[in-house]
C-alpha cells in the first residue's frame, strides 16, 4: 500500500509537469480575447565568455546567451534564433550576432584580433594596457592553496574600485576596496553582520587588519618587468621581483615562479608559487563589463580618532569606595541568568566532576586516573598544573578547590555513567525549541547532564556541592569520552560552559552551571597524544594538559572569554591570544583577578611613583581612573607586570608561543570598560555592558607598547614588542590616546625600570 500511495505521488507530479512544459511550448496562455498572448523572456548575456577572437576561430555562439521565460524556466538556445549573417572570424575586425525569441532581441559584439594575443606578438603592449588603474575593468578568480588546502575567492575590478567576495566560517562576505587619487589614499569597506559596511582608512589599524587578508592584484607595473615567452606562456625572468609587486611581499617567503597567459589581447591567467610550495592562480573574465557601485557608509569613522578635549579630573574616596567585586553584582542582578554564580572565587571546598562514556567510545584503561591528575594533580604528575593547583596559585591561595570524580574517589561502588539513551551519534542529534525566539538549538548535553545526576542519585548527595548554600548545585563537569569535533563551525563534542534551566532537584538542589568538554582535551600537546604543529605544537615535558578544563573553570567563576567571536562586529580589540581567557594559556590576568577578589589595586589620582611586584608573586596592580564612578565597574588602566615565569612559564617557553613571542618580562598596560548598567543586553550576553565580540569598546584590550592597535603589525597576536619597557612614555607613544568619549588623558605613564621581579612606574598629571 505505500508503494502505490508514493506512485500515485509521482505520477501526480509527473502531469503538472508535463501541464507546466505544454504552457511554456505550447503556444501560451490565453490573453482573455481567445486569443493567444506572446511569451515574455528574459535574455541575459553571458558576459564571463571571451569577447575577443582569434582569426579563424570555430564559436559556438548559443553558449553567449541564456534565456528564461517569465516563470524563471530556463529555454535552450537553438541556432533558429541567432542571426549570424555578419559572424566572420577570417579577418581582422568586429561583427555582432543577434539573439530572437518572441518579441526580446539581444545582440552581442565581437572582436578579431590579428595575433595569438599579444597584439603583434609582443606581450608589453598587452601588459602596458593595465598600467592604468582607471581603465581597469575585469574580474579575477583567485585559487591558492594553504596547508594542502585549496581556497578560491573572487575580485572584480573596475576602475578605482574592487569587489572582493570570499567565505568566512560558512557565511559568504562582499568587501570593497577603493582609491582616491586625489587624497592618494585607498579605503577598504568591511560588510558587517547586519549588512551594513564599516569604512576604514590607509594608515588605520582597521584597514591593516581587513586589507591584509585580501590579495587582489596590482597589475599596474606589471609592464616594467622582463618576460620570456613559450607555447603563449611568459614566464618572469625575476618572479620574486614581479610577485611582490603584482601579488604582494610575504615575510620569509619569496616567489619561486611567475607566470602570466595571454589570449586575445587580455590577460588570461597569472600563476604565482612560492618557496613554501604554495601557489596562487589568478583566472581572468568578464573583460570590459564589470560593474558595481561602492556601498553607502554611515557613522564610520575614516581616521584615527583625535581627542575632543581633555577628560575630567577624576576622584577617589577611599571611604565611599564601592569595593564589590564580579561575584557580588552577580548575585543583586535578579535578571537572567539565574543569579547563581557558579563556583565560588574565594574559599575551600569540593566540585563534582561526571565522566561520561557511550556504547561506542567507552572511557579507557587508566583514564579516569588521568583524569583525577588533570584536577586534583601536582606539576610533577601534570607536567605543568592541574585545575586545582592553578587556581591555588593564580589566587594567591584564596581559591582551593577539590574535585571528586565520579566513579572513582566518589561513589566508587558506581561504574561509570555510560549514557543509556544512544551512542555518541545520537547526543549530538538531539535538539530543542527555544520558546521565546522559535529557534531550534542542540540540547543533547541537557540530556546527558540530568541522566547522569540520576545515575548517582542514589550515592551521592549533591547538597554537598552547594558550597555557598544558595540551593543551586555550584557546578557539574560533564567529561564526555567521544571525539572532540576540532573541524566542524558547530561542534557538539567541544568545550563550553552553559546552564539548566529544567525545573527538575536533586537532593532538594537545583541545577544550573554545568561544564561540557572531552576526555581528548587532556592529550593537546602532548607527545604521542594530539599535536598539530600550527594550533597545538608539542610542548615539551607536558604530561597531562588541563588548560581546557582551567579556561572552563574561568567561566564557571564568572569570567567572559577575552577572545573576539566575530571580527565582523564590535571593536576587534582585545589581548591578542595572551591570557587563560583568551587563547587558553598563561596566568588569569589582573583584571580578571580584580573581579574575583584575589586582588586589590593601588588607585592613583595624582602624580605618584609607584613599584610593583610580578603579578607572578604579588598581584600587584595600578588603576588610573578615565571615566571613574569609585568602583570597579566603569572605565579605567590597569598596570601590571608581566614575567614569563609561575604559571607562565610553559607557555611562554613553548614553539610559537601566544605569551609574546616569549618575552622574559614587561610591564602590560590595559585598558577596561567594564560597566554594568545594561549587561546581558548584547548577544554575546555578557553581565558587564562590554565584552571583547560585538560591543562598540572591547571589555579589556592591551594597550600595545608599539604604538599599533589590534596587533595589526603581528597578525593579531600579541607580541614581545607589546610590553612596556624602560624608559617608553605613554605619551611618547600614543600622542593623543583618549578615554572612550574621546577625551585626551590628563595624565602620562613612564616606565622608569622594569625586570622579571619589579617595575618603577610614574603616573604624572597635568597641573
């Protein structure tokens, strides 16, 4: 019977198509008079096709043009409806072919051109041709390789102008870059999520930033540069020479090979290979019928900003000082999230960790006990710390957390949860529907969080884990065994922290913060584990690595992630991937350990001279209020020193190193904007107004030593030369650095002396 229910089906469908072609072929639809009214078309030329042809040439001039009816149905094209009575390719010259169908006619002009292409066989006259930006009106399609990988992204140039079209983590981009002669400066147009576009200027941070990741070739000295020619191929007799100039200059990395094709007067094709092997191959269309208009721009800023005047003097009350920290305003919000915090930041006591395996990935011999050493650990079984002995040390003792693994120093008369409803598969399939927007989301840890809390329902008593008594579990580490999804934009099996909102108690407790990571995490870096040269190199004498786990745990705490999720929004500011919270290596930095209580800054109002200890052993730290409302939360500098040693010193000493380049000590300059007056009012959802994704002024970003913004002169990676040093000025080297409302300072740091233990700092302020 369900055979015959889905034939029935197809044959239905079968006869309104047929219906369909009979309309289209058929003679029409009525025009109401019992006549027949005339088709409409559509005909578009396929402009992509060579204009430009070679004598004696065999066209098949159908392949030109394509036609539509008015219902978008697609018409072959048959020599009926060409009129070729002027089409001769014997001879030099031009002629054009006509298109007929119903009452639309579409004609096209050719050229013939009298050489293989070079225009009497000489290739300068062909290459002198694009000396001339303004006369520049092509397209290119770029394919590059990188990695093994092959990428393509697609240019099109008209004059001073380029449109840039490339992919970014699935989501296609429309860029354009612009010249203006007059003011001799180019401009880049960024698209932005909401389809607006951002304008940056040559000679901003932002435009360094956007244009050094497009490659659209200059072609504008391509004539000045000697070529040999064989079988229609030239080859550059100094390709380094002539790729750095056409395509772009590469730090340690020359063009081996330059190689440029000619068909019909125009550039056909430009190979370009460097000595990493990588290769660059530009494919030439469209010759003579680009174009596009550049998009409206509002509210953007085209400069570097230049102060509106000077801040205000500022104050501090050291009587009327609002001392709360993160944990303390979270807790007053009595918005969503629950007020729950999470862990506690000061205190000793006991979190619940869950190991879960699957049918199909059951959790391996002596894993459980890798897994106690990645929590409970010492350096001489981790190789570098545990969870717990991090933030033991990063809060100089304040924070001392025991873990309890499940199933094995707890509730050991368990085995482990192996998850009862599928195998790993079928978690990651598993969805629900959020009410208030409609949108589906992936609940399958959810899932995997209140079947494991049953499980052990019966032997552990999950009251324990409510360390500050408010009635909510503080936290629960879910440890999956499955593979970790390093390749996919929307991993299931990854690392994140997230919450329950599920009515549903355990031992009259609620449930909230949970942790999702795998098992594989523990093997980064380690040897005969998981390397990867580029993102997890080898670091020597790593034996079980728990910096996942310790970057979740920052969450749990309260902290935001510190990295930038969408370059495409907010202020593409932040730390450069020099922090736990940021590339997931080194010490909490002072900031952070300010919001969670672990340290207390020196506020400076006046002109003072000031020593600070490593952050390594005292937690020294400076704040200079900017915009103070005599608590943590509004905007201020922190001044901090930095030294590559206490729970740095690993990542610090590592091959690429994310610590600036591994840089034995300097003196860091932030700049926070940690305001609390309208949190979780952006997607990100942060609970201060600001974070580091997709609001106007990044939550914390570094003041870089340099004197660039945005890491634009190290690929957005913090660098050595980002640490302050002996005898830098602030002034000297951000002139005219403001406050976000664009106030000049009233104030200058100098860096009087820096080692690895100490820095004498002077703040001096304006009479």
């Amino acid at each position: 019977m369900k055979f015959k229910k889905y034939l029935t089906a197809i044959l239905t469908v079968i006869a309104v198509i047929a219906s369909v072609a009979c309309l289209t072929a058929c003679g029409g639809k009525s025009d109401g008079n019992g006549g027949t009214a005339q088709p409409t078309y559509v005909v578009t030329v396929n402009a992509d096709k060579p204009l430009n042809l070679e004598i004696g040439a065999t066209v098949d001039f159908k392949q030109y043009f394509t036609v539509k009816d008015s219902g978008g149905n697609q018409i072959v094209v048959t020599d009926e409806m060409l009129d070729l009575t002027k089409a001769d390719t014997s001879k030099a010259g031009t002629f054009t072919v006509t298109l007929t169908v119903g009452n639309v006619k579409k004609t096209v002009t050719f050229t013939v051109i009298d050489d293989d292409g070079g225009n009497g066989g000489d290739p300068i006259s062909v290459l002198a041709k694009y000396a001339d930006r303004t006369t520049w009106n092509f397209a290119t399609t770029l394919s590059y390789t990188y990695d093994g990988d092959t990428y393509s992204e697609y240019y099109e140039h008209n004059g001073n102008a380029t449109k840039y079209v490339y992919d970014e983590d699935g989501d296609t981009y429309t860029d354009y870059i612009s010249y203006d002669p007059t003011a001799d400066t180019y401009y880049y147009y960024s698209e932005q999520n909401d389809g607006s576009y951002a304008r940056y200027a040559e000679g901003t941070d932002d435009f360094d930033q956007w244009f050094w990741y497009a490659a659209p070739v200059d072609l504008s000295e391509i004539k000045d540069f000697e070529f040999t020619e064989s079988n229609g191929v030239y080859t550059a007799t100094k390709p380094n020479d002539v790729g750095k100039s056409v395509i772009g200059e590469y730090t340690g990395i020359s063009w081996t090979a330059f190689r440029v094709e000619i068909q019909f007067g125009n550039i056909h094709s430009i190979t370009g290979e460097m000595s990493d092997g990588e290769k660059y191959v530009y494919v030439f269309s469209k010759h003579g019928s680009v174009s596009f208009t550049l998009p409206n721009v509002d509210g953007t800023s085209d400069t570097p900003t230049t102060p509106t005047g000077t801040m205000d003097k500022q104050t501090y009350n050291p009587n009327d000082f609002d001392d709360e920290r993160l944990q303390d305003k979270i807790t007053k919000t009595g918005d969503e999230p629950d007020p729950a915090i999470g862990l506690s930041a000061i205190g000793k006591y006991h979190a619940l960790v869950i190991p879960v395996q699957f049918t199909d990935d059951l959790i391996e011999d002596g894993e459980l006990a890798k897994l106690n050493v990645a929590f409970n650990g010492d350096t001489q079984s981790t190789g570098w710390q545990s969870v717990h002995s991090y933030y033991y040390q990063s809060s100089y003792q304040k924070l001392d957390i025991t873990f309890d693994i499940a199933g094995y120093n707890i509730a050991q008369n368990k085995a482990t949860f192996t998850a009862p409803s599928g195998d790993s598969a079928y978690y990651a399939r598993q969805t629900a529907t959020d009410p208030d927007t409609n949108q589906k989301y992936k609940n399958g840890d959810n899932l995997l969080l209140h079947e494991a809390l049953k499980y052990y329902d019966d032997v552990i008593d999950f009251s324990d884990y409510d360390y500050d008594g408010d009635g909510t579990l503080d936290a629960v580490y879910l440890i999956y065994t499955a593979d970790i999804e390093y390749d996919s934009d929307d991993s299931f099996y990854w690392a994140y922290v997230t919450w329950n909102y599920e009515d549903e108690q355990y031992d009259e407790t609620n449930v909230f913060y949970y942790l999702f990571a795998g098992v594989d995490f523990m093997i980064e870096s380690v040897k005969d584990g998981f390397v990867d040269e580029e993102y997890y190199p080898e670091i020597s004498g790593l034996i079980v690595n728990a910096s996942t786990y310790i970057h979740e745990t920052g969450h749990l705490l309260g902290l935001d992630d510190y990295y930038d999720y969408d370059d495409r929004s907010g202020s593409n500011e932040g730390l450069g991937g020099a922090d736990m919270m940021d590339a997931t290596v080194g010490d909490q930095n002072v900031y952070s350990k300010i919001m969670l209580g672990w340290v207390t800054p020196q506020i400076v109002v006046s002109t003072k001279t000031v020593t600070i200890k490593s952050s390594q052993t005292q937690g020294d730290a400076i704040l200079i209020p900017l915009n103070f409302n005599n608590s943590y939360f509004c905007e201020y500098l922190l001044i901090d020193l930095y030294s590559a040693d206490g729970l740095n010193a690993m990542h610090a000493s590592a091959s690429n190193s994310y610590l600036y380049d591994g840089k034995d000590y300097g003196v860091r300059i932030y700049h926070v904007s940690s305001s609390i007056g309208n949190g979780y009012s952006t997607d990100y959802g942060s609970f201060t107004d600001n974070n580091n994704t997709d609001t106007s002024y990044a939550l914390i970003k570094l003041v870089e030593a340099d004197g660039t913004k945005k890491f634009s002169n190290s690929q957005g990676y913090a660098a050595d030369s980002d640490l302050w040093q002996a005898g830098q000025k602030l002034s000297t080297v951000f002139p005219n650095y403001t406050t976000n409302a664009g106030k000049k300072l009233n104030f200058d740091i100098s860096i009087d002396s820096v080692s690895a233990a100490q820095a004498t700092i002077t703040i001096t302020y304006a009479a």
